[in-house]
C-alpha cells in the first residue's frame, strides 16, 4: 500500500477500509468543491477522502468564508453516495460525522470534545473543529467536509460570527498525530455511517444516543438564528429522527423544530 503526501507534510494509506481513494495536496480552492465535482461523474464511487494542508477559497455554512492554518490543522471531505438514506434522514448526515469527530478526538487526543448543534465540534468552550455537508445537485452524492485545529496557537485562532472563540488540539494541552487523528475520525465514520445507511434509524442504530451523550447543546437555554432572520429563543430538548433540534420556547406550545440556523449557547 502506497501512501499518498504529493509535497504536504501529511503522509496517509492510499486507501482505509471503506475509503478507497485518500487523496493528500498541499493547496486547493475547496475540497468539498473539488468532491463535488468528481461526484458529477456518476461513476466516482463513494469513500473518496481529500486532504488538503490549505484551502484558498474554503468555506462553511451559509456561505461564509473559512480558512486555517497550513500544517497545523485536518482539511479534509469525504465523498458519499447514501442511496438508501431517504432525503428527510439526510440531516443526520453531517451530525454522524460530528459523532465521529468528537469520538476520535476523545480516544487520540484524550481531549474531552463535545457537540454544538448543528456543525460545530467544541473543546474547553471554544470551537475546535467546524462541519460542512452538500449535496449534489442531482442528490447522488452528499461531501462533508471538516476543518479541524490540531496545532495551531492560540493567536491564529479565529472567533467565529457568533462570537465563539476557537481553540485548537495544542491549545487544550493535546499534542497528537494528524495522520493517526484523521485515521481514527475515518474508523469512527465508517463504522457510524455504514450502519446508518443499512439502517436510517438514529435511534435504533444507537447514534441518537451517542449524539446524546456529547450533545453541549441538548437542554442548554439557546437563542437560535434562523436564515430568514427570525430568532427563536427556549431551552434546547432534544434530536429529532430527522436531525432537527427541538427547542421548547414555552410550556404552552409544542417544540419547534429547527433545521438549519446559528444556535447561541446563553449558559
């Protein structure tokens, strides 16, 4: 097995259980956007893994731009192909791979990482790592990339446009592998994801459970801002079967679902 590097300081396994293809490059616009494009292609099957040491036009949700440090940071998507997954499902998607993050960096990094609904990975308060999913525009294929802070200093961390400060792997006290982390998210994901996609049921799969468990946001008072622009203010209850949070804003009303918005932890 050769491993792939192509002039990055990066060295993996040209392939990992279920992911065929591990692709390393030292700079790239996006890595979601150059998986998108393979997926046009109906014959790049999934388990395709990009890993760039730069991203020059990355981006998270709702547009905005993101970027991170060379050498000290995961950039990386994975390209998928859950035909079994029906659409309303989908959502867990990137939720799964929140999952997997947060379990690896527990098990490499002995870094105790929590889950900040919907895409955020949290370490001490600050946000560790970020999550972006996409789908195809004929719903073939779904990429979901991550951008994760190994080692980078506490001066090259960004806040994010909710105010949360970033923090990093170095700056929680952790010095690890990133081949060895990104390896073991890979295992995590895998193992998550092949389960769901032979059965999309969070709950009897137990992923709803492993969300659960290092959910920070699930019973936290939460101000969440929606794309329209309306807020929605209560107390975070739970995961929905479609991956929406169930905020209760009042004892008289049912919960509200939310699909897609900045949530604010208020304590």
């Amino acid at each position: 097995m050769q491993d792939s590097k192509n002039g990055s300081g990066l060295v993996l396994p040209a392939s990992h259980g279920m992911w065929t293809r591990l692709d390393v490059v030292a700079s790239t616009g996006s890595t979601n956007t150059d998986l998108l494009d393979r997926a046009a292609d109906p014959g790049a099957a999934e388990g395709q893994v990009l890993v760039a040491e730069e991203q020059t036009a990355g981006r998270g949700r709702l547009g905005r731009s993101w970027s991170s440090v060379p050498g000290a940071s995961l950039t990386f998507s994975v390209l998928l192909r859950p035909d079994p997954v029906p659409s309303a499902r989908r959502g867990w998607l990137p939720l799964l791979a929140g999952v997997a993050v947060a379990s690896a960096v527990r098990s490499v990094a002995g870094v105790d990482a929590m889950l900040k609904w919907p895409n955020d990975v949290l370490a001490g308060g600050g946000k560790l790592a970020g999550i972006l999913a996409e789908q195809s525009p004929d719903a073939s294929a779904v990429v979901i990339g991550t951008g994760l802070n190994v080692a980078a200093p506490v001066e090259a961390l960004p806040v994010s446009a909710t105010g949360l400060r970033g923090t990093s792997l170095l700056v929680e006290g952790a010095t690890v592998d990133r081949a060895t982390l990104l390896l073991a998210v890979l295992d995590e994901f895998e193992r998550w994801y092949t389960a769901f996609r032979a059965d999309p049921d969070p709950a009897g799969t137990g992923l709803l459970d492993a969300y659960r468990s290092m959910s920070a946001t699930i019973l936290r008072s939460v101000r969440v801002e929606l794309p329209a622009g309306r807020v929605v203010n209560g107390t975070a209850m739970d995961i929905d079967p479609d991956g929406r949070l169930l905020i209760e804003e009042s004892l008289e009303v049912p919960l509200t679902p939310v699909s897609a918005g900045d949530v604010v932890h208020l304590r």
